[in-house]
C-alpha cells in the first residue's frame, strides 16, 4: 500500500487584524531562531558542542518573559521555528546540508508553521 501526502494551497484575504497577527508571528518565529542560532554558535565556539531542541525550548518562557511580545502570538509556531532550528543542526552534523544561516526579514517568502486546533496535522502560513 503506498502512503499519499496531500496538499492544498489556498488564497486567504485576513482582514487588517489578521494581517498584524500574522506578521508578529513571522517576526516573533524569526527572531526566536536568529535567537537560537547565535546561543548555539556561542555554545559551539566556547564547549565544541551545539545545544540541543530541550535545552532552548526551556528557555522559551524565559524569553517570554524578557520581550512581552513574544506573548502575543501563538507559542506553537515559536516552539515549532526552535525545532526547525534544531533539525537544520541534525542535517548539518550529517553532512547533509550547509550550516543553519540567519532567517531575514527581506526574503521574499516568509513563512510560520502551526498546528490546527484540535487536529495533529500541521499548516503552514506563508506571506508573499
């Protein structure tokens, strides 16, 4: 039996609200994996080794608490941006991809992933 992933593309028009509530959480994603990957490349350059996915997700809250707009966007997609971080580390050590860069603000494509409620699956928002 052969497994099928789907995937649907849809063209959403937020209202302004919406629109803000989106682009926090871009920025508020982008910053919390620049965030990251600085505290891991400090970490690798002092101890040879990197940090791990636990480790920074603990510190979340903590960063919540030092920048307050962290709080008003959904803590899944800022879990999730933590996470992409962490496997782009795993593919780096393997010799699988190039080291983790940056994420910038002029990228043509800025993108969040979160869950839906009450579902296991995931979905992406992207801004073009």
């Amino acid at each position: 039996m052969v497994l099928k992933h789907k995937a649907y593309k849809f063209r959403i028009y937020p209202t302004k609200e919406q629109e803000i509530l989106i682009a926090k959480t871009i920025g508020c994603s982008r910053f919390v994996f620049n965030h990251f990957l600085t505290k891991w490349d400090e970490t690798y350059k002092t101890t040879g080794k990197g940090l791990s996915y636990g480790s920074c997700s603990k510190e979340i809250p903590l960063l919540k608490q030092e920048f307050d707009w962290l709080k008003e966007v959904d803590s899944t997609s800022v879990q999730i941006s933590v996470k992409h971080l962490a496997d782009a580390f795993d593919r780096f050590f393997k010799k699988q991809t190039e080291r983790p860069r940056f994420t910038s603000k002029r990228n043509l494509v800025q993108s969040y992933k979160t869950n839906i409620q009450g579902k296991s699956q995931h979905s992406y928002m992207t801004m073009i």
